[in-house]
C-alpha cells in the first residue's frame, strides 16, 4: 500500500478533544448527540463532530504554532457547544470515562465504517464508552515519522499519567488511575506501535493488514501514537480526555516538546529514544495503575533502574524548558508540575468520594481554565 505522506510545519499543534454528553439532571450520559450536533450545523468538516456513540462530540482545533492558540480555539468551541447544550439540560464532562453510566446501555451511530467496527469488535466495541485527547504534531519529512512515533512511545507514562481521568467504571472503583487505557487496547489495531524504523516498513505492515483484512484503509491502525499521512503529523493517542483548559495544554505542550526533543535528536543522527517493547509496555501499565504514583522503568545504564513518576516528570520538565520557550509554550508545559503538586483529574474524582460526587466535580472543571482556581 504506498500511503503519501503529506509534509507540514514542524512542530505545528492541532488537538481533538472528546467530549462526553450528560443529563444534567440525572448525571447520565445523554444520547443526543444528534440534536446536539443539529444545533451546531455540524458535518465531517467543522470544528464540532460526531463520534462513535450517540453520548459523545468530538471537538477539533485547526493547526495552528502554539499551544496556546489550539486551546483557545477549543475553548471557542466549546462556547458555542455550550449553546446548543442548554436548552436540552446537557452538560459535557471531559473525562476518560463516566464515573457510573453503563457502558452495554448506550447507543452508537450507524453508517459502513461504524457497523464494520461494531461487528468486528462485538462485547469490546459495546464497552468503548470512553473518551480522549488526541494531539497532531506536525512533521516537516516523512522519514522522521517513523522515529517520532516511537520516540514519542517512549514517554508514555508521562504523556497518560498527567490526563489520568478514569478511575470508576459502572460506578465501581477500578484502582486504576485510567480505566480507558485498558479497555481502549483491547481493539484490533489498538495498542503501542510496533518498533518501525522507515516509511517502507509501514507501508509494507499496511499491506499485510489490508490483504488479511484487518483494516480498509490506513486510518484504521490505531496505535497509541501513530503517524497520520493526509495530515503529515504524528498523533498522540494516549491520553484520557481531561477536564480542564490548563490539562488540555499541558498535555499538549508535553507531546510538542517531546516531538521535538526526538526531531532534533534525529537531525543530529540520534536514535536514542527507542526503549525494548517489553520496557514500553510495562511502563503503560504502570502509568494506566497507578498514574503519578507509578515507578517509571528506565534505560539500563542510567544509574536506577526505576524512578517516581512525578520525579521523572518534573526532571523532563525541566529539561524541556528551552524547548517550551523555542515553541512558546513554556506556561502549559509548566503546568504539569501543577498537577504533581495538586493532583491529576483521577486524584481530584477520587477525593471527591464517589462516583455520584466525581461526576459533580467534572461537570464543574470541564470547561474551566484550571482546576485549582
């Protein structure tokens, strides 16, 4: 399959946000994303679009150099979704999951590539009640791809553990920090990506994938990160919808920094940022269990072998502050030692003290500009 790359600016940001739809009266998630998206004149095109199930909307930002200017372009939106929302008693929730809707009682959209998905992926597909963040960082020459995807791999539980905002599920308290990750990996062509080193090797797996009926076309490899060809970008994947504008940023600024901590090194002939799959892999875990309380496995040969997740993530901060203030966002990046310090959305749901009370506190903070105003 030759699948054309299209280049763009490097380190240009766009990010789409998942946005879960509830009763306000009722804190049930509301199946009416179809009056909803009416409301807001929305297709396949604009800014405000459907999802997967009938209780979600999707908001996309256009691409733009900052961070900052693709949060404040959702937040535009999500302003007028706010319109449409309140004459139905709605409210929105950005959250890896609902804190106690059932999953199996909620309704999806039809339509070829929707039914496709729901017959291939039967009790798993009715489970995928869940939402996240995804960030497009732009890539100026298709054979860095490849390496930024599984460089960008490599910081898994830092990218997931600052979004972190599933911990019940039907409400029960799963004791993970993102119940989201584990179900979302259940699906085929879901999970980390494979240790790819060039554009013909990805097209050779996409191939294979189409002859043995995997996939119809290559949008539907749905790795955690993977590169995304119409938009000459790589896309982060990992991270549960998150509530706040402040979240939505860093979580931003944390995938642009790292992109282009690996871009540069790859320019410099560096390829240091690959880790052995079983080390990505078990690093996932930990971060999906325990969020900023995981112990990171790092790289033999640099001193210990584990650290503490908020340590690492504040030590990666620091390091990639004169990139932040290269690409201009050096304040949302600096929000992540905010979240060490205060808690991620996971924290926050759980100190709230049910399920019933994290559903308030998330119909309060989506939306908001930080959760600790």
């Amino acid at each position: 399959m030759l699948i054309d790359f299209a280049p763009s600016a490097q380190s240009s940001v766009g990010i789409e946000w998942e946005l879960a739809l509830v009763d306000l009266t009722t804190g049930e998630l509301a199946p009416l994303a179809e009056a909803v998206l009416a409301a807001c004149g929305s297709s396949d095109e604009t800014p405000i679009r459907k999802e997967y199930l009938k209780n979600m909307v999707e908001l996309v930002s256009g691409v733009h150099r900052t961070v900052g200017a693709a949060v404040a372009d959702l937040a535009e939106q999500l302003r007028i979704l706010r319109y449409a929302l309140a004459p139905l008693n709605l409210g929105v929730i950005g959250a890896g999951s609902h804190p106690f809707s059932r999953a199996s009682e909620q309704e999806r959209f039809s339509g070829s590539r929707y039914d496709i998905v729901a017959e291939r992926t039967g009790y798993w597909g009715r489970q995928m009640a869940i939402c996240g963040t995804h960030v497009h960082i732009g890539v100026d020459d298709k054979a860095k791809a490849l390496p930024l995807t599984c460089g960008l791999a490599r910081f898994y539980p830092y990218l997931l553990a600052v979004s972190c905002s599933s911990p019940y599920w039907e409400g029960e308290d799963t004791a993970y920090a993102s119940q989201r990750t584990m179900l979302f990996q259940q699906l085929p062509t879901n999970g980390l990506p494979y240790p790819m080193r060039s554009w013909a090797e990805f097209e050779s797996y996409a191939d294979d994938l189409l002859e043995c009926g995997m996939i119809n076309v290559a949008s539907e490899i749905r790795w955690d990160v993977r590169p995304a060809p119409r938009f000459g970008t790589v896309e982060n994947r990992v991270a549960d919808s998150v509530p706040t504008l402040a979240e939505l940023g860093c979580v931003a600024a944390l995938t642009q920094c790292f992109a282009e901590h690996v871009s540069r090194g790859y320019e410099h002939g560096r390829d240091g940022e690959r880790l052995p799959p079983w080390l990505v892999r078990e690093n996932k875990w930990r971060a999906a269990r325990y969020g900023m309380d995981a112990e990171v496995i790092i790289p033999a040969g640099e001193g210990r072998r584990q650290v503490p997740l908020r340590e690492g993530l504040l030590k990666w901060v620091d390091r990639l502050t004169p990139i932040s203030r290269d690409l201009g966002c050096e304040a949302e990046l600096a929000f992540a030692a905010e979240l060490v310090q205060g808690g991620a959305s996971y924290e926050r749901q759980r100190a709230a003290g049910s399920p019933q009370l994290a559903l308030s506190r998330l119909v309060k903070e989506t939306g908001a500009v930080s959760p600790f105003a």
